[in-house]
C-alpha cells in the first residue's frame, strides 16, 4: 500500500477508481464517487490508499481508500458526514484494514463502514440499520410498496400540501435548484435544529458550509449536489441537500422551517421528490443512518452499516468496545432520547 495526496493522483488511477466503483453495486452510493472527494479536499486534505497487485487490469489497481489523516488516526473522507464509507474495490476483493496500520498511523475509525468487507470483521464492533426508498416507479412505484404508515403519510402529505395552497399561496417545488439563498436557508435551519437537539454542529467547523456550495455548482452527468425546495408563496416551507451519483440520491441535510411544523412540510417535500425521481433518474434515495420515525415509515428497505476501530493497541479497542455497547444501551432505553439530548449539551460545552 502507498498513501497519496489526492491532487496528486494520477489519470489512471482515477479511471482505475471508477472502473472498480463501476464493478461493485455495494459502491453506488454517491459518497465513493471521486467527485465527492474531489470536493472535500478544496477545504480538507484527502489522502488516498493505493492498493496494488503487479500484472492486474486498471494499471494494476485493486483497491483505493480515500481517508483524512487526523494525528495517528485515519478517518474515511468526509467524515464525520460521510454515511457510507469502505475501500473502492472490486467484488471477491481482498482488502486487509492492518496494512493501514503503517508510516505512524495507529488506527482506522469508522462508523458507517458497508457490508461486504469480510477482512474488517474482527473490527466491528456494532452495526445500525440505514434504510433506504425504492423509487422507481415514482410516487405510484412507492405507494405499490411502501407500508401502511408510509401510505398513510404520503396520503396525509398531498392534503397538507392543498392546505399549504389555500392558506399560504401557490406551492412550488424545485427539484434540482441552484439557489445560493436557499441553500444558506438550509444551512440556518439545520444549525438551529443542531442547537435545539444538542447534537454537533456539522456546520460549526470552517469550510462545511462551502462544501455544499461547491457540490451544489457540481453539474456533472454522473456526480453532483442537489438541492430541493418547496415553497407556499413567499415561504420556504421545507428544503433538503443531497448528492446524487446516477440514479442514487443521498438525503443529507433535510430541514423544515418550525413555523410551518403543524403541516409537516418534510413529508409534503419528500413526497414532491418521490414523485420527481422518474424524471430525474433516481431509482433509490438513501436515508442515511438514523433511529428517527420519518424514516421507519417512510422506508422500503435496509441496509446495514458498521462501527469500529481497527488498531493494535487493544485498551483503546476496548475503550471503543465499551463505548458502542454504552450508545447502544441508551438507544433502546426508553428514556435514551431525552439522556442523548443531555449527554450532547454537556458534551458541547
């Protein structure tokens, strides 16, 4: 293995790159993409491993690791809002996680590593279900497969959106918008539900919010941001960032503005891009990682992701065991939702 710079790959490591990312259905989320790490990089140094095997096809390219190299650690790119991470390489690949452990790094931490990866077994310490939505088909598709509560919600979403009509003036819904004021919108929004929930704010570290300006002017055919809005006349009533890679959306960064809570715009929004998806050639809008209800009714599937650490320093292996297992415990207790918030403000200080 060898770690280099991302600017300093080379054209055929980057055919290499998406030639394996082509060959492996578990990489079609837009996060292995290389215009994702492409865009980290302006603002946060991506460092990549090369894994090669002498006489192999993609200029004897067999695996590649885009990382940020934090101290002695190595963290996946784009952490910690990366909800899809893992080396890009073909099926039946062979990628060992210890050969990372060399020139001063001591550890790789994930939290959102894809099945798949037989070699990080010993690693894993936890796994959380990351659901997803089947659109193909569009709204029609979705209702033909969704459950009781999804349809329910969809159905409840088309009558609000009428209310929203009659009461607040013409809805409007933007797809796939280039909109500066917005996506600041957005970005307000979401540092506010940051502030009332006590989570970290993703936006609080310089160049986050620059990532998704940049993402937002990517236009390329297979990569790029996508930003969708719905308004009621003058209001932006809910709006959500994303990425997509060919037919995968990302949900990112949804929000909605609070004043309008009593109609449940995210619902109304998500529908409206259900219904979207045909035309814009998206089969499948991944949810990332998350306990929250929207996402329990409104999913079609899931997909499994996996937290760990690899290391040989086994204190620090156990460390990390005893904290999984303690996030775990507060989770299913019911009272964890009320002690997460707590635990988050006092972490924040």
């Amino acid at each position: 293995m060898i770690i280099k710079d991302f600017a300093d790959l080379s054209g055929a490591e980057l055919d290499a790159w998406h030639a394996l990312r082509a060959k492996n259905p578990l990489l079609d989320s837009p996060y292995f993409h290389p215009g994702f790490a492409a865009a980290v990089h302006v603002s946060n140094p991506v460092q990549v491993v090369v894994e090669r095997e002498a006489h192999k096809e993609h200029n004897g390219v067999t695996a590649l690791l885009p990382c940020h190299r934090d101290g002695s650690t190595l963290r996946p790119v784009g952490w910690p809002g990366a909800d899809f991470q893992g080396p890009i390489l073909a099926p039946g690949t062979t990628f060992d996680p210890c050969g990372l452990l060399t020139g001063g790094v001591r550890a790789f931490a994930f939290d959102h590593l894809v099945d798949g990866l037989a070699e990080a077994e010993p690693w894993i310490l936890s796994r959380r279900p990351s659901p997803f939505i089947d659109v193909t088909g569009g709204l029609d598709g979705y209702l033909g497969r969704a459950s009781r509560s999804g349809k329910d919600n969809m159905g409840q979403a088309r009558r609000r959106t009428a209310k929203a009509g009659r009461v607040h003036g013409e809805v409007r819904f933007a797809a796939d918008a280039v909109d500066a004021e917005s996506l600041a919108r957005v970005i307000e929004l979401k540092r506010a539900q940051y502030e009332a929930t006590g989570a970290l704010d993703y936006f609080a570290e310089p160049g986050r919010a620059e990532l998704l300006t940049r993402l937002m002017h990517t236009r390329d055919t297979s990569f790029g941001g996508v930003l969708s809005t719905l308004h009621a006349g003058p209001h932006l009533l809910a709006a959500h960032f994303g990425m997509r890679a060919d037919g995968v959306l990302h949900w990112w960064f949804p929000v909605y503005d609070p004043a309008f809570g009593n109609l449940a715009p995210g619902w109304m929004l998500l529908r409206e891009l259900i219904a979207a998806a045909p035309e814009m050639g998206i089969t499948r809008i991944d949810l990332g990682r998350g306990d929250d209800e929207y996402k329990r009714r409104a999913k079609t599937g899931e997909t499994m992701v996996a937290q760990g650490l690899v290391t040989r320093n086994r204190a620090r292996l156990l460390l990390r065991r005893t904290r999984e297992s303690l996030a775990s415990t507060v989770r299913s207790s019911a009272v964890g939702p009320a002690l997460l918030r707590r635990v988050r403000r006092f972490r924040n200080r």
